[in-house]
C-alpha cells in the first residue's frame, strides 16, 4: 500500500472549492451549475434535432420546437423530484424514516441518477399525452440529450470530491480530500466519459448517420442499454456507498441492481423497433 501510495499520489487532486460565489446566505455550487448548463443545453440540442427535418420520415418531426420549450420546465421539475426522492427511497430511506427533515438536507447525499430518470419519463408521459405526441418519439430526443446533463454532473461530482471508486495503482488515480490517504480511481470521470461523451457520440451517429429517429424507440433503448452496461461496468471500480455498502458477495451494489433493468429495457426497445419495422 506503500507503494502504491508513493507512486500515485503524485497526481494531486485539483483544489477547486466547490461553492464558486458565496452573496451572504446565497451560495452558489458547481453542483447547481451543473444541473442548470445539463438542461440549457440539453434543451438546445433538443431543439435542433426537432427542427432538423431531415432527420425524420417525410421530413415530419412529431413535435415542434416550442414543444420543446415548454418541456424543458417539464423535465427540470422530473429530474429535481425524481432524483431527490429517488435517492431517499434508494440509498437513505433509513435515515430519513428517522428524521424526516434530512429529505431536506440536499447535502447529505444528494441526487440519484435513477430518480431523476423515473421522474423524467413520468414527466414524458404526462406531457405527451398533454401535447399529443408520440410518446416513443420524445423519449428518443429526450434520451438523445441526457447525456449532455450527465457529462456535467459527474465533474460535478468530481470537483466535489464525492462518489469516487476504490484504491487503485493506475497512474492516473487521485488521493480525493474526503477518500482517505491513499489513491482511488476517478470513477466520475470513468462516468463522465463513458455516460457523458460516449452516450452523446453513440446517439448522435445512430440519428444522424443510422436515420435512427425514423424508427421510434431505437435511440431511447440504445441509451438505457448503454448508460446501464456502463453503469455496471464502473460499479467494479466505484466505492459503494457506505450506509449501504455490497449488497451480497462483495460485489455486487445497489447501482448495478438499479441498472440491470435498463439492459433488458433497452434491449427490448430496439428489438421492438426491428420487429415493426417488419410489419
């Protein structure tokens, strides 16, 4: 452990304080930042895919731009809800059954990706039936631009120094201020590239290369099945949390399990998409 002490820790972590400007009682977190830059940009992709009429069958996309306006208040109010309440039910239900005010205490803990994405498809349902859109349509640009939102979070997370993975003896782990004396992997930015950037390159060639909108429900599946292998993938690396800790055989955490349903969701989706395609 020596060793891998005295030649990792040479890659320091970056001292960035996580509160960029404090105005009295008002303080303002990269973590907010983060969820704000998620869903403007989100919303501006969201936007251009809409109006790209090339993109979809007969040059007919079955929303509109303002649609996409109006959705973006919509999904702001699914991720905040869903990701809140999520993290409660799924990894602090304990401690909040006994003090109902820590569900407050947005410090102690945080949001659950998980949440956020039950309380965004809620939020999809609701305003498809609202507007009349194809609801399969939706959830593919909305799954589309997800991966923008958690690219941004995960830094988040990083500069927060919080959600980071087990000692490790690669060159580029990081001695984290809250993560003992010793070097773990950077599991936020494993995420951050595999969530984030590599989501985004997926969906973005499966629409504007793959014609993959024409198909409703193809992206949305291949996002679920994506984000849950990557998921799964870094969970072998990412401490898990410590209230909960493994779950059975030393390996296995409640991010994995939360996960598993969205390969087969996936998988499901775009096999649906094949056989109508067919019909």
């Amino acid at each position: 452990m020596e060793f891998v002490a005295s030649t990792l820790s040479l890659l320091s972590f970056p001292q960035i304080d996580p509160v960029i400007v404090s105005l009295g009682p008002l303080a303002i977190r990269w973590y907010g930042v983060a969820y704000v830059a998620g869903i403007l940009l989100g919303w501006r992709y969201a936007r251009r895919l809409v109006e790209n009429t090339r993109l979809w069958p007969a040059g007919r996309p079955p929303m509109a731009a303002l649609d996409m306006d109006d959705f973006m208040l919509w999904a702001a109010v699914g991720i905040v809800c869903g990701g809140r309440i999520g993290y409660i039910l799924f990894y602090d239900f304990a401690a909040v059954a006994a003090n109902p005010l820590r569900a407050f205490e947005i410090w102690n803990g945080g949001m659950s990706f998980h949440g956020g994405l039950i309380g965004t498809i809620v939020a999809m349902v609701l305003f498809a039936r609202a507007r009349a859109i194809p609801l399969f349509s939706l959830f593919d640009v909305i799954a589309a631009v997800v991966p923008i939102g958690l690219f941004f979070g995960r830094i988040a997370n990083f500069i927060n120094s919080e959600l980071w993975g087990k000692l490790g003896n690669v060159p580029w782990a990081f001695v984290f201020p809250t993560g003992g004396p010793f070097p773990r992997h950077p599991t936020q930015l494993y995420e951050a590239g595999l969530e984030g950037i590599a989501l985004l390159a997926l969906t973005a060639v499966l629409i504007y290369r793959g014609g993959a909108l024409a198909r409703p429900g193809f992206v949305a599946g291949a996002f679920a099945f994506g984000y849950g292998l990557a998921r799964i993938v870094v969970e072998f690396y990412r401490e898990p949390d410590a209230q909960i800790g493994y779950l059975a055989g030393g390996w296995l955490t409640m991010g994995m399990v939360l996960s598993m349903p969205m390969l087969a969701v996936g998988l499901w989706l775009m096999l649906r998409t094949r056989r109508h395609a067919r019909t």
